[in-house]
C-alpha cells in the first residue's frame, strides 16, 4: 500500500508537471536566464535594497515566528539562513558539491532539493534579504534588548489603516526577489524546509514588479508610473553610519518598512482620468509631474503656491514637497504588486507590498506617511498588514553570517 | 434539528493503556518488531471493540455527551493502531474513511465508519440513524480482529508507518479537513504521537544499529511534539485547534514539522535498494 503510493506520485510527477507548466506558460518576452545573473551575496550590506540595481521581477515577503529555545540555537538558525542565502544566489549545478551541512548522510533519503528549478540551479538575480523585528529583541529567550537598534517599534497604526492581524507580527522576516517567479517558490520552500521546527510561518505574500510599460518605472496596480523618484545611494538616506546613536553592530544596516495595502481597483477605474491625475499629481501616460512633458522632470511647487498645476493635496506633492526641510525624509522604495483572489464584495484583492527602506522610520516613512494622512487617494487604498524591521548589516567575508555582531 | 448542547470542550484524554512489554528488550529482527506489532495491534482493536459498545449503548441511551467521549475513546483507540494510509487494506478503510470523494461529503449515504458517527453526534442524530451505523462498524471491528492474524504487515511496511502515522496528523488533523464537528482534532493528534512512539520503541534496536542515536533524537522530538500539543489544553480539556492562539499553533506546527523531516529519514534508512 505504502509502496504504491509513494511510485504512484513519482509516476505521476511527470504528467502532473507537464499539466502544471502549460497552465503557467513562459512569458514570450521572457529573456533566457544566463547563469551570469548572480548578485554577490558578500558586502557591506545586503543584497535586496540597492543591488541589483534592477529591481527583480518577483518576490515573496515572509514573515516568521522564531521558535529557537536559546541564544545558541538562534545563532545557529542565523547562520544556516546566511548558507542558504549563499547557494541560492550563486547558483547551483547538478555536480556542484554542496556543503556536508546541506545533506542528511543517509542514502536513499529524500531528494536536498524540490526539484521546481530542474537540476540545474539559475540564480536569476536571486536574493536574500534579512530583517529582524522588535520582537526578537525583546523576548526574554535571547537577551538581546541591549542590542535593539532605535526606533525599531511594532508598526504603527496610521488613521485609515484597517489592520487585519493575520497580516502582521513575526520576528523575523525574509524578502527573496529573483527574476523569476519559480526560483522565489523554490527559494522559500527549501528554507522552510532546512529551519523546520525554528521558524513558523506567520504571514506571506509574493508580488510581481511590472516592465516598464513603454519605458521609464513600471506601473502599479492604478496604472501610473510608480518608484519614478528614489534617493541614490550616495544621499546617504538608507544606510546606519557610525555616529547615529545606533549600536555599533548596526552600522551597514537599515530599517525596512513592509506595507499590505489593498488597492480598490474597481473603484479606481470608475474615476475620471483628471481627477485620477490630481489624486497622484502625474500625467498617467507620460508619467510626468502635471505641466511637465517627462516622468523625470522635476515639479516647480515654488511657482504653483496655490496648487492650480499640482493640487496641494496630490500625492506626489505631500510624499514629497521638495523642501529643504522634507529632504531627509525620503527613503528607497522598493515595492511590489501583490494579487490574492477574491474579496467578499467580489473585488479582486490585489494592491502593492509597499516596501521602503530608511536610516530612520520614524524620521522618513512616519513623517512622509503623516503629511499623507489626509490625501484623497486615501479612499482608493486600505493598508491591512506588515511591519517595521531591522536590515542587519551585509556579511563582509566568508565564513561571517547575518547577524553576527548581535553575538559579538 | 436541534444540536444537542455540546460543551465547548471534551475532556482531556491521557495517553492510551500500554501493554505490559513482552520481551525485555526491543524487538532485535524485523520478523520480531513485526510480530509485537500484531500484538500491540489485536489488544488496541479490543479497545476499540469495547468503545463501541459503549458508544453503542450510550447513543441508545440518548446520553449524547457520553456517547461523544466514547466516540472518541474509539476514534482514539483506532489512531493507536498507527493505521495509516489504509494499512489493513479494505477491512481498515470501512473502520474510519473520510468524506472525501464522496458526493454531498458527509451527507452522502455511503459515509460510514467512526468519523460517520463524529457527524451524527455533533450535528443531532440521534439512536435511529446512528445505530445502523454503529452495527455495521461493529461487524468491521469483528472483521479486522478475525482476519488480523493472516493480515500480514510487510516488513517493509513498518519503517513507513512510523514515518507516516504523523503524515496523516499534518493532513487530516491538523489541517482541520478531517474533522466532522468534533473539533478535537489535537486529541486525535495526540494518540498519534503514541502510535508513533509504540512503533518506534518495536523498531529502536534495529533503528539504533543503523544510526547510532537516531533514535534518542527521535525520542526527543517526539517529546516535543507531545509537549506543545498538551501545552494547548485549557484546564484539562482540548480546544479546536483554529481556536487556539497563533503561538501555540506555531509551537505544534514546528515540533510536528521538525519531527517529520526526521522521520522522513527512516525509511530510506531501512531500505536495502
């Protein structure tokens, strides 16, 4: 009985597979992946926030429960992550060796892979990115209160939020990007399946990052450009630097910010297009600022005082004044649209995993999303979940792993 | 149809009465391990036979509450037996078949067996439908224990139920699809984690001579496992399990996870391919 079970599935796999792949044909305009598309896990930070440059195409934020009973064995968990991270997103061939810790020692065990990417492992831009959350700080297990970097808080509930709680908690979360959505399924799964026991999922959601559509940033879900303005590396708005007043381990560090909003996008599509250009204060086709022709030209608000080009209430205008005064408080974002069936009413679930990276949340995403509070777009967008967490700094050389300075 | 009022919890069921070991050690061949495991069989469908009966006169009685604890007296003494995956073949299958596959699922006139009796008691039926169902998972009972001697379990069948008696707690209990109203999914739960540990202390030698301290790591998840489950009872009752808090789910879900990537390692540990 056992026996047949177990060969009728491997009999059935492959059927069962061929059924799987023409339901979800390959994208005509997807490029072949070359095993050339390795991000390099080393560095003073990590991957997933400015490299690669180009965002990925598909990610899954997961957020998990720590399960570990000691210090000893969270390290371990940490240090099993950063090996994960490390093969993932070199790639991996069907001869390559993989370290003796990737293997169970016993013959005829389970395959150590799913099989979902074949034999023949290609990064795609994979990578992993680490944050941690208040949580894990302050559980008593760890005794790592001294070591919590500031203003990492539980995520704050703004105004119009409507916070669903099966969205939101975990202590750890991991963001996995890859240019390919198979290689985020199989990512995740063979995580899961090497920290069984340590970690628990408590929420997921994968999502899609659009082609640009002619050209410039792609598209969100309410059909205009989106990500168009993001502070360069060299601003100097994302990364922990000594002198801070954070602890020394965090330096190379930064604080993520992951947002579920429901975008209502039946509603959206029954709004006129002028009203829908004065709630975002872009030109939906170009993408540029109203009165400008390109998504890349700046808005003259010291000439439109009164709103008359740029509604004071658009929200370009309130994300971003474009004051000295504001500077500092824009961040990396870094977002993807998510899809996730059917609500009640019979909408599409669907919307944007806002996602943002900063030195400071309470400086930059807190006082962006206040001078937003009011916006009209407000009626249009329901954020549900997510949470704040703390990007712990790049692993530097081999043989480190993420995480490390909290045990320094 | 009124449901009868159902306390929201049933009571709290310890481990099920182990026989008296036989022999003094573990079982030192397959045939051996083979062999306790027949016997550990027979006395549990006795458990089994004797539920029932109560069950039966419990339901004529119109005692309802009585007749649920004996009802999972028996769901409980069948989950010991570690049958899963239809291990005893036809004659097991009729004692607790699910409702999938059926039309209509548990409406469906065809759904019979323990987890037929679960529906009846926890949606108002009463001795006139019941009883039929009771005699004929009696005449099953009678069936399995007669045929139990020349059932043979395969040798390369036990190494597989210690790996999957837990297979089936993840898929038909903890999923909450297995469940026909009683919500007691972690009791079940729980009778499997002895099923495995019976079936893991008849293979220990054997096991332990394969991998030296395969077992103790066993033992300790298994351990675990037990531990979280009976962390989530509420003063000595269970609770259905999408009622209990997210951290003690979470804290079941890892022990049964980290458990079962283990046992996944035994039957190839076993396998002479």
């Amino acid at each position: 009985m056992q026996l047949q079970r177990r060969s009728f599935l491997i009999g059935a796999g492959g059927a069962a597979a061929s059924g799987l792949l023409s339901a979800t044909a390959v994208r005509a305009d997807d490029a072949p992946e070359a095993s050339s598309d390795v991000v390099g896990f080393l560095g003073e930070n990590q991957a997933g926030v400015y490299r690669p440059a180009s965002q990925q195409q598909s990610a899954c934020f997961a957020a998990f429960k720590v399960l570990s009973r000691d210090t000893a064995e969270l390290k371990a968990l940490l240090q099993k992550l950063t090996v994960k991270a490390t093969i993932l997103g070199g790639g991996h061939g069907a001869g390559d060796a993989l370290p003796s810790s990737e293997l169970s020692g016993v013959d005829g065990a389970p395959p150590v892979n799913s099989g979902v990417m074949g034999e023949d492992i290609a990064a795609a831009n994979f990578t992993l990115t680490l944050g941690l959350a208040a949580s894990l700080f302050d559980s008593p297990v760890f005794g790592l209160a001294a070591k919590k970097p500031k203003g990492l808080t539980d995520m704050k509930v703004f105004p119009k939020d409507q916070i669903e709680e099966e969205w939101t908690g975990g202590d750890l979360i991991l963001q996995l990007c890859a240019d390919s959505t198979d290689m985020v399924h199989y990512a995740l799964r063979d995580i899961m399946k090497a920290t069984r026991g340590q970690l628990q999922l408590q929420w997921k959601i994968n999502g899609f990052h659009n082609r640009p559509r002619p050209d410039g940033a792609p598209r969100n879900l309410f059909g205009y450009k989106d990500g168009i303005v993001n502070p360069a590396q060299d601003e100097q708005l994302v990364w922990i630097r000594g002198g801070s007043g954070q602890p020394s381990w965090a330096e190379g560090g930064t604080f993520m910010v992951v947002r579920i909003i429901r975008m209502l996008v039946e509603f959206w599509d029954r709004v006129g297009l002028g009203e829908q250009d004065n709630m975002i204060g872009r030109h939906r086709a170009s993408g540029a600022p109203l009165g400008k022709s390109k998504e890349t030209d700046t808005p003259d608000y010291a000439s439109d005082p009164h709103g008359e080009t740029v509604p004071l209430n658009a929200h370009i205008r309130l994300a971003n004044p474009r004051t000295q005064e504001t500077s500092g408080s824009r961040m990396l974002r870094r977002g993807y649209n998510y899809e996730l069936g059917v609500d009640l009413n019979g909408n599409m679930q669907a919307g944007l995993i806002f996602t943002s990276f900063q030195q400071n949340i309470q400086e930059q995403f807190e006082a962006t999303q206040t001078r937003l509070a009011n916006e009209p777009m407000t009626d249009y967008i329901e954020p549900f979940g997510g949470g704040y967490f703390f990007v712990v700094p790049g692993v530097q050389k081999d043989g480190g792993f993420l995480g490390e300075g909290l045990f320094a | 149809m009124t449901a009868p009022a159902v306390s929201p919890a049933r009571p709290a069921q310890g481990a099920p009465t182990r026989p008296q070991p036989t022999q003094a050690g573990p079982p030192a061949t397959m045939d051996d391990a083979v062999a306790a495991y027949h016997e550990y069989v027979a006395e549990r469908l006795t458990e089994l036979r004797q539920h029932v009966l109560a069950l039966r006169a419990n339901v004529g009685n119109g005692d309802v509450d009585s007749a649920m604890q004996a009802w999972l007296d028996a769901q409980q003494a069948w989950q010991s037996v570690g049958a899963a995956y239809g291990s005893f073949g036809d004659l097991g299958s009729a004692i607790a078949p699910g409702s999938r596959g059926l039309e209509d699922g548990a409406a469906n006139p065809d759904f019979t067996g323990l987890r037929r009796i679960e529906y009846g008691l926890w949606h108002g039926q009463g001795a006139g439908e019941l009883i039929p169902v009771i005699d004929k998972l009696l005449t099953d009972v009678d069936a399995l224990e007669a045929k139990l001697p020349e059932t043979a379990v395969a040798p390369s069948d036990m190494p597989l139920r210690l790996h999957e008696i837990l297979e089936d707690t993840q898929r038909d209990h903890l999923s909450g699809r297995g469940d026909q109203g009683s919500g007691l999914a972690l009791a079940l739960a729980r009778a499997d984690v002895d099923a495995t540990q019976e079936v893991l202390d008849m293979l220990r030698g054997l096991l332990d001579n394969l991998k030296s301290g395969f077992p103790a790591r066993l033992d300790g998840e298994l351990a675990a496992l037990r531990a979280a489950i009976d962390a989530t009872q509420k003063d000595g009752a269970w609770t259905d399990y999408a009622k209990v808090a997210l951290a003690e789910r979470q804290a079941v879900n890892a022990a049964l996870g980290r458990a079962l990537e283990s046992l996944s390692l035994v039957p190839p540990l076993f396998s002479t391919d």
